[in-house]
C-alpha cells in the first residue's frame, strides 16, 4: 500500500500529465500514449545511483520512461514533455537508462570544465550550486529540444551553503550558466504546471 507521501507524489505526477495532454495536439498525444512506465527493477537501478532520487520523478518515469527518442514497442516516442524558466523553450523526459548513462560519462566537475572563467564570470554559476562536484552526481533527467547541447536539467543533491538538497539547476548554453530554478522537483513541477505549460508553443507542433 502507498504511503501518504508517495501518494500525493503520484497525485502531483498525474495531475501534470493530465494537464499537459489537455495542450498537446492530438498528434503528439497520440505519439505519448506509446509510452510505457519504467520497470520495477529500472527504478531500483535508479534508486542504487541516486538515492535521493525525488518520489514524484520515480512516479513521472513509472509512468513513462523518457520521451527523449525513447523506443518503445509501439515506436519512437520525440515528445517535450517538460519546460524551465527559459521562455517557450522545451525539453525531453530522460529515461532510466539516459540518466544512468549519464551518471557514468560525466565526472568533469564544473570547475574541471570552466577553470579560470570561473573567476572571471561570476554570474556563470548560481552561488547554491557546489562547482566542485562532479557533474554525473547531479541527477540528470532531461535534455532540451536541441538534444541537450544547449540546456539540460540537474536534481542537485549536493548544494552548496545556502542551497537545497534536491534544488532544480538549469544548465544553459551561449552564454552559459547554471541557475537554480525550483527548491525540489515538486515544486518544479508544480511551477510548469501554474505557468499553463507555456514551454509549449504551436511552433513546434508544425
């Protein structure tokens, strides 16, 4: 049985499903309900690299395990499924297997990537976010419309003081930056879900 906890978690994940699918033309709903939630065992896998993981991102991808050109049985699933505090600017649900991956391949710190620009540019990383850690120790869960290359999303667990384990951090592109953007994945859900998901603009549906 579902604790309290977990289930308002699952409450908040469907109510944001429920809303977006109310936005997207009937194509890309079509296209999502080919999805298929992560298995038991992925979840497990997810929880054994990161194990903090937030309730209500375990139940998103327990609903639907990436929208980030994910395969599933039916086909191919390329839906944005998520925003950020970037304007009309959209972004795909990693999948289990996406964030692991990306838990191994980074281990670059910030600071490793940036060095003496970061002296340089100090609005380039947002003081609540630790430069040092390693980057595949943030909780990867999503790559924006142009596949990552120009913004990513980050569940940050090790915050620097006056931080929040949990916080949100958007990593943007040209120029770039690295800016908390919601205390914990509940409320940056429920963030997108006040702003009428208006990451989505018909543009894309084209």
């Amino acid at each position: 049985m579902k604790t309290t906890d977990a289930m308002a978690h699952s409450a908040l994940v469907e109510r944001y499903l429920a809303g977006l699918r109310q936005v997207l033309p009937q194509a890309w709903r079509d296209e999502l309900a080919l999805a298929t939630g992560a298995s038991a065992a992925q979840l497990e896998a997810l929880r054994g690299a990161y194990p903090q993981c937030p309730s209500s991102l375990l139940a998103l991808l327990a609903q639907c395990n990436g929208t980030w050109h994910q395969p599933y049985a039916g086909g191919t699933v390329s839906v944005y499924l998520l925003g950020s505090d970037v304007f009309e600017y959209p972004y795909y649900l990693s999948s289990v297997e996406q964030i692991l991956e990306d838990h191994r391949a980074n281990t670059r710190s910030i600071a490793d990537i940036y060095g003496h620009y970061l002296q340089e540019e100090p609005g380039l990383v947002d003081a609540r976010i630790d430069a040092s850690l390693p980057q595949g120790q943030r909780l990867c869960f999503s790559h924006c419309m142009n596949n990552g290359g120009s913004s990513r999303l980050y569940v940050d667990f090790a915050p620097a003081p006056g931080g929040r384990c949990g916080q949100i951090v958007r990593y943007l592109h040209d120029p770039d930056n690295y800016q908390v953007i919601a205390d914990s994945f509940d409320a940056y859900l429920q963030a997108l879900i006040d702003g009428d998901y208006g990451f989505l603009i018909d543009d894309y549906f084209d």
